[in-house]
C-alpha cells in the first residue's frame, strides 16, 4: 500500500507547524515501536468514502506521517454494524501488541445501549488488530470509554483507566497478560463530575496517567470535551490507583504533591 504524506512541509530543517497531521484524527494515542517508527492509533473515521475503524499512522520524528490504512479492519461478532469505534490504545507485550479501545455492540440485553470496553491483539503494530471475543465492560452511555494503559514501573503492575459520560474515571489492575481484570480487582473512583449547576467540571473523560520521580500525574479532560468551556486538568498522587484529591477552577484543576 502506498501510504500518503500528510505532514505540512517543515520550512526550516528541524521545526514544524501544526497541525503536523491535517486530518480527521481523533482521540489519539502513540506508540513507539522497536522498528524505530511511532505509530499513531485513532477513532474511526471516513476516508475516500469507506469506513476506517480504528486510523493507523507511522512517523520517524512525529512531524512527518504517513497514513497506513485500517488497524482494525475485520469488526468484532459483537460490532458488525456500529460506526463508533472511539479511542484506541495500544501497548507494546513481548512479541504482541495489545489495543484497548470502545465500541457500541450491535445487540445488548442494556435497556440503554452504552459503549463497550474491549481488547484486540496483533503481531504488528501497524495491525490487523483481531478482537479478543467478547467485550471487557458492557456499560450505559458513555460510560465505558476513552480507555488508557499504565504499567506502573514501582510494582510491575498493569492498570486500566476509562470514563467517563457524566460517571467518574475510574482505574482497574489488569491481569499480567492485560487480557482481564486481575483476580480480586475492584475499579475505584478517581474523580467525580461536580453536580452544581454550571460548576466546574459537568464532564471528565480522556485520562491520560504518567509516572514520573515517585508520582502519578494523571492528565484528564473537564466540563465537555466539545463545549465552549471545555478545559484540562490535572491530578497528582503517590499511586496509581488512590483515592486521590483535586482542586478544581475555571482554568486549571491541580492537586498538589504535599
């Protein structure tokens, strides 16, 4: 396949402009994969008038990219019809790769049909991604999304964020092969929508958790990601998984490390 340049032309050796990748590109992660390429995962999208489910894309220096076409392109038995294949992460296990991303079934014994956890695997980053079977987490609206992946590098443990559709992010153990829950697991609340009229924020989803010097910066977005008031905030703790606080403004919600 021949796979199209979609970078904006540098002007000068070593800078670039943005957007770096001019497309329909939602919901992105990146992975940098041991062939020396960084591959870019996205929500599903149209393209030349046919459905892409999950967007792959490569680079060598994260300014120029190079679409490669559909990481995903045989849909689950449990997915065949939708059209909301939202929020691929992927991680790098041994010799696999591992997506984690959400998805509406076709059929749900929910009375409200809401969006799926679920897993895929491959042998390439680049794909084809193949699903696991059946959905990790089968949840009302818009409950179960934005999917994230931590390993934390102080217990070697394996740690699933979501959320969150006016419900809270929430943080999982994952098992060791990042297939299911670990055994004995519970998911545990991380931060709550404010309920006030008009406070801030009405909406978290998009967790995004780095581990640095000790600390857990988890990076997340507040009050509707696509409203006029939409902000970012960010939290801090001694754990992946604690029942960690937060401090919330218009601008900016922090919790500080003391």
């Amino acid at each position: 396949m021949n796979a199209p340049d979609l970078a904006i032309p540098a002007t000068v050796t070593g800078t670039y402009a943005n957007p770096i990748l001019d497309e329909d590109f939602p919901d992105p992660s990146v992975l940098l994969a041991p062939d020396g390429f960084y591959y870019a995962y996205a929500t599903q999208t149209k393209r030349q008038g046919a459905w892409v489910n999950i967007q792959v894309a490569r680079s060598r220096d994260l300014v120029h990219w190079q679409h490669l076409g559909d990481a995903f392109p045989d849909r689950p038995g449990w997915a065949r019809e939708t059209q909301d294949f939202w929020a691929p992460y992927v991680v790098r296990d041994g010799d696999r790769y591992v997506m984690y991303y959400s998805a509406t079934p076709d059929v749900c014994d929910v009375p409200e049909r809401g969006h799926c956890l679920a897993i895929a695997t491959a042998t390439s980053p680049s794909g084809p991604f193949v699903d696991a079977g059946m959905p990790l987490l089968l949840g009302l609206g818009f409950e179960y999304i934005d999917p994230m992946v931590l390993d934390d590098p102080a217990s070697g443990k394996r740690y699933l964020y979501w959320g969150s559709g006016f419900q809270p992010i929430r943080v999982q153990e994952l098992s060791a092969d990042g297939l299911s829950f670990a055994p004995d697991s519970v998911p545990v609340d991380l931060i709550w929508p404010n309920p006030l009229p008009g406070a801030f924020p009405r909406l978290v989803e998009a967790a995004w958790v780095i581990a640095h010097d000790g600390f857990y910066y988890l990076f997340y977005s507040g009050d509707n990601c696509c409203g006029p008031d939409a902000e970012y905030g960010v939290m801090v703790a001694r754990s992946p998984s604690p029942p960690a606080r937060s401090r919330h403004s218009r601008r900016r919600a922090v919790s500080p490390t003391a």
